[in-house]
C-alpha cells in the first residue's frame, strides 16, 4: 500500500473486482495518446536524453485456452491473438503474447512499449517501433540499439533510407560470419584495445579487455561491419568447450563399455552411429569430437549338443567295440 499511497488499510479496497473495472476503462481510452502524453511528460520533467534508445523482446506466457483471444474486435478496438509462438521460456506448449520494450540509454527508462500477437515474428516490428521512436524524438539521428532479430536487410536498408543509425548483432548464420573466420586462417587482424574493465564474475579475476577491428570484408548491404573481441568471453568459451568435451567423452567411454558387454542391444552399425551423433549433439561438442566406429570379428566355439566331452575315437577301422583305455594300455594313467 505505501508504494502507491494508500493508507494501510485501503489495501481491502483493491480487489479484483475494481482492478478489472480499471482495466475496462483504460481498454475504452486512447491508450496510444495517453501514454505518449505520459512519456513525453516524464521526458520534460526529468529531462531524458533522446540522444540513443535500446530496444528488445520477450514472450509473456499463459496458462489456459483463451479461445475469445483470436483478435476480434471488442467495442470498436482490436483485440491481440494469443497463440503458440517462439516461445522464450522454452513452453513451446503454452501459448503467449510478444512483449516490445524501448528504453533510453540515459536511465533506463521505458520510452515505448507494445504488446503483439503471440505468433508475431521479431525481426517484423522494429520497423513500427523505430517509426514511433521518430515521431516521439521529433528527428531520426538517434542511436537505435536492438539484438540479431533486427539485422535483416528491409530493417536496416529502412532506418538508412530515413537517415537514421542503428547498432545491432550479426547473426552467426550469415556468410560475412563465416568469410571473416575463413580470412583469420590467413591473415592476422590489426586488434585495437578499446576499453578495459573489472572482471564481471570474480573480484580478484583478470580484467576484461575489449578488441576490435574493422571487418576486411564488407557487409552485404555496404554497412560498416566491426567485430569485437573479449578477453573474458575466450576464458569463457574456453571453460564452455571443455566441458561440453568431457561430457560428451564420458557418455562415450559408456557406451563404449556396452558395446563391449555380453548384454549389448546394439546390432547394426547405424543404430551405433545414431546414438553417437546423439550423444555429440545433446553435449554440444559436435564441432570439437569425432568418433569412429571399429568393428571387430570375433570367433567363438560351442560344443555341439550330444557329443562326448573326451573319448579316443569314434569307431575303429574293423568297428570292433572300443576297448577300455585300460585294458588297452595298463601303463596308461591318463583317459
């Protein structure tokens, strides 16, 4: 109750049945203008600097049907969709909504917001986003900052064409990510020291240093392409590449040690193959491991059922009754 003002016993007085009656009524007003009136009012008074804008998305999951959330139109308004969707809880069986925040470098501060259908794709709403971003700012040279989702070429080619400036992340399955460690093969890159700063994990850990050097091959579309190097992310990926190895050596060594067994289930070679590449996979040591299968052709010989384990023959020339080893040779102590 202190937090909104309220004395402590106002608290009974926020039920549900009045925050949904609230809710009601702020569904019926111009949400758009109220709230941009609310920003703009909030930028004024603690003077907010437009100067850069960070923008990202995630996905608002729910419990339940919500079979009436199909995007009707309720009293006039448009109603979102909740759906399956990529779902960033990792519940590809809940359905969702898409989160949209925009926040200022200068404080953090929530400057834009929007809730999409759930099945809305990322990379689709930055372009609205920037557009709202320019009319708030009344100008388009603002830094617009966003995560991979953004690096599409109708994105970037738009917030150019309006002459503004973004700054986002390539993604690892374009090519320029492939032809620039293809070229580090060959060549040594001229690495430049940008910055220093505390190790982010340990207290008494080495300081992370950040490189960078400007990419030798350039973007696709003619943006300046700039790759970046930290020295706690190499610790990092090096501590993250050595455990995923060990994990996947011992889930090795055991199914090697079944192969071996008298009770192995494994009777084609494919279904080994296929349990090894699972193995890599789950790990994620596909790119450091390989594995090769050996087979090895063992013979093993088994007494036929209903032959004698010892005797001398099985019938003379003369087929004449065998003899008794004894009475054959008195001198013979062995049978």
């Amino acid at each position: 109750p202190d937090l909104l003002g309220l004395e402590s016993d106002s608290a009974q007085d926020l039920s549900d049945d009045r925050l949904g009656r609230a809710l009601d009524r702020l569904f019926d007003v111009d949400r758009n203008a109220f709230l941009t009136e609310f920003v703009l009012h909030m930028i004024r008074v603690f003077q907010i600097d437009l100067e850069q804008f960070h923008n990202d998305s995630t996905s608002i999951t729910l419990q339940g049907e919500y079979a009436e959330a199909d995007g009707r139109r309720v009293r006039g308004k448009p109603t979102r969709v909740i759906s399956h969707g990529f779902n960033k809880d990792h519940r590809p069986d809940l359905k969702q909504l898409l989160w949209i925040l925009t926040v200022s470098a200068d404080g953090v501060v929530p400057v834009l917001f929007k809730v999409a259908d759930g099945n809305t794709e990322d990379s689709t709403t930055h372009i609205e986003t920037w557009t709202t971003l320019r009319r708030l700012v009344g100008r388009p040279d603002f830094l617009y900052v966003a995560d991979s989702k953004l690096c599409t070429g109708d994105n970037l080619q738009f917030i150019h064409s309006q002459s503004g400036y973004f700054v986002t992340v390539l993604p690892q399955s374009r090519k320029e990510d492939k032809l620039f460690k293809d070229w580090l093969q060959a060549h040594s890159a001229d690495w430049k020291e940008i910055a220093r700063r505390p190790n982010p994990i340990r207290k008494d850990g080495p300081w992370e240093i950040i490189m960078t050097v400007e990419s030798p091959i350039p973007d696709a579309n003619g943006f300046r392409l700039i790759w970046y190097h930290s020295s706690f992310k190499r610790e990092r990926d090096s501590q993250s590449r050595q455990t995923a190895i060990n994990r996947a050596w011992k889930a090795l060594e055991t199914i090697a040690e079944v192969l071996e067994g008298p009770r192995c289930r494994y009777r084609q070679r494919e279904g080994v193959a296929k349990k090894a590449e699972e193995i890599l996979r789950q790990a994620g040591a596909s790119r450091w491991l390989q594995y090769d299968i050996e087979q090895i052709e063992e013979h093993a010989y088994r007494r036929k059922a209903g032959t004698p384990r010892f005797g001398h023959a099985l019938a003379t020339r003369n087929k004449d009754p065998l003899p008794s080893p004894l009475e054959a040779d008195p001198g013979n102590d062995r049978i």
